[in-house]
C-alpha cells in the first residue's frame, strides 16, 4: 500500500538512527527528504507543508536533539504527526447503524468500485457484526450494474432486493425501505448509480435519493489509484450530498498512498475502510496507528 514511501522514509531514518548526536541542522535536512518523499508520494501540498511545520516544531531544540536516543525521537513524533494526519481530532468512529433499519447510500464515480464495496460491506457486516442485510441497486441507466450486485449477493449469501424495470431511483429506495422494514433487517446499503465524472444530474438524484432514504451514512467510494483527483471528488461529493466518509479502493494496487494521507486533512471527512483486491473479502477498516505504524515499517 505504501510501500516506496515507507521505502524512502525507512532509508531517512535509519541514517538518523545510526547517527547518534543530532543538531538541529541534522533533523532540517532528514525533513527536507521527508516533504520530498511525502510530495512524491502525492500528498497534497499544503498537507505536506503543515506536516513538516509541525514535526519541525517538536523535534528540534534541546529536548530531542540533546536525548540519548534522538533518532528514536523523532521517529516517535514523526509517527505522532503521522497518526494526527490521518485521524485529525480522534479515531474514526464506528458506522452508525444501531436502530434497525439503518439505510446506508454509497455514492461515487463510475468504476470507483462502488458496487463491489457495497457488496464488500454487505458480507463484512453480515459475517462480522452479525446483522441481517439487504442489498438494493439504484442504477436505473445500467441494468449491468443492478445484475452485478444481484450476482454479488447470491455469492455472499445477503439478500438483494428484486428489480423491478421502469422504476426511478427514488423509489427503488422507497421500496428498499419498505422491504427492510417489513423484513426485519438490521441495515440496509443503497448503491446509487455513478457516471464517469460529477455533473449536476447525478449530484441531483444522490440529493434526492438521500432525502428520501435519510441515510445514517453516506460513504463515498473513491479509487485510491487517482490520488489527489479522489480528494477532489470527495470535496465535491462532500459539497452537494453531504458524506460521513470514504472509502478508498484499489489500495492493493502500486498506488503512491497520497490519497490516503491526504483525505481526512483535506475533506475532514474519516477514511472508513480501504479496499484491498478484488474479492468480496478484500475490505479493511482503516486504522490511523496501523496506518501509521505501516508506512513507518
Ligand atoms: P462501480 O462502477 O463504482 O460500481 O465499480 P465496480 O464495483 O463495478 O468496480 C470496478 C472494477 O474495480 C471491478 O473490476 C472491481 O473488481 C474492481 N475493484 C473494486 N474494488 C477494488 C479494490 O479494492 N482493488 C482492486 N484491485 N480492484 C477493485
């Protein structure tokens, strides 16, 4: 997922390990490979900025430079400002979907692998969490799509909500309702269609969608591949739908994990979970420490 930054990362900080004593002018020059390797990456600029601001803050002076081990220490800050980053004010809370049935929509672009995750989700929560879940596809312009997730709930063995030709989205979400309701589910997921870039006709139906459904929560689907372009697109969505969270897919690809980094400084929005591979097993949630702790090695 990270690997050339934790590649080049691990190489700055091993030399500053070996070193011993510091100086300040030690910790400046190990920094400046830092904001490279963070830019190179493709972290947004302004986050690589307030990044090395801060760490540049905590790890020079007397503190850490006259410790017995300040390579360690910086490493630790290093880690600290890391888990800050991707966080922001605290771990990202679980998904709200007590009181049964908890609508959740997912949105995104087309080929984010919206449909995949919801699929994903769907088994996560069914296996892991317990809960009884149905399933319901929106794509009114791409019956290929409503059969995918049919076929990915018959393989995951979670209810898909029937189709029937000729409905609007909304009320495919009005029925999902009824049908969670009546069924006695615990959660039921909403996959909107996408289109291949954000226009005012698809942020329309989401919004409409979502007032219809009032979701507990909107998690945008985005392909981590894109890097700073998936920040972008979840400002927008963000911006016109309102989200709870993201989730970030392809990270099992040589992505340069910018996206990841990025995101929550950015949107202020929790990455929720990543996905990692194809299959319907391949979802992870997304934990700063480990995160952190990863890129670090
Ligand atoms: P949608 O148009 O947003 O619903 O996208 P799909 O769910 O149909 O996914 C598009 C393609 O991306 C499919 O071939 C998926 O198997 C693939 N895909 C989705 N998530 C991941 C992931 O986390 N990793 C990888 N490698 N492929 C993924």
């Amino acid at each position: 997922m990270f690997e050339n930054l934790s590649e080049r990362l691990g190489s700055v900080f091993d030399r500053l390990s070996r070193q011993g004593a510091l100086s300040d002018d030690d910790v400046s020059t190990a920094l400046r490979e830092v904001r490279t390797a963070l830019l190179e990456a493709d972290v947004s600029l302004p986050v690589t900025r307030e990044f090395i601001r801060s760490v540049q803050k905590k790890a020079t002076g007397q503190a850490v430079t006259k410790s017995v081990t300040p390579g360690q220490q910086v490493i630790k800050i290093v880690h600290d400002e890391l888990v800050n980053m991707l966080q922001g004010d605290g771990p990202a809370e679980r998904l709200k979907i007590d009181n049964p049935p908890a609508p959740i929509l997912m949105v995104g672009l087309q080929g984010s692998g919206k449909t995949t995750t919801s699929g994903k989700l769907a088994r996560r929560l069914k296996e892991r969490e317990n809960k009884k879940v149905l399933l319901a596809s929106l794509d009114t312009q791409r019956p290929a799509a409503m059969e995918q997730l049919a076929i990915l709930g018959s393989q995951i063995g979670v209810d898909v909500l029937p189709i029937v030709k000729g409905e609007s989205a909304v009320q495919i979400a009005r029925r999902a309702k009824q049908q969670a309701t009546l069924g006695g589910y615990d959660v039921y997921i909403l996959d909107t269609a996408g289109r291949l870039q954000i226009d005012i006709p698809l942020m329309e139906e989401v919004a409409q969608v979502r007032d219809v459904a009032q979701p507990r929560e909107t998690l945008l689907v985005v392909d981590g591949l894109t890097g700073q372009v998936a920040v972008e697109v979840a400002q927008e969505f963000d911006a016109k739908v309102g989200i709870t969270g993201v989730v970030l897919t392809r990270m099992d690809g040589d992505g340069r994990g910018g996206a990841a980094l990025s995101m929550r400084a950015v949107t202020g929005k929790p990455i929720r979970f990543v996905g990692l591979g194809e299959k319907s097993e391949a979802l992870e949630p997304f934990e700063a420490e480990r995160v952190a702790g990863r890129i670090l090695g």
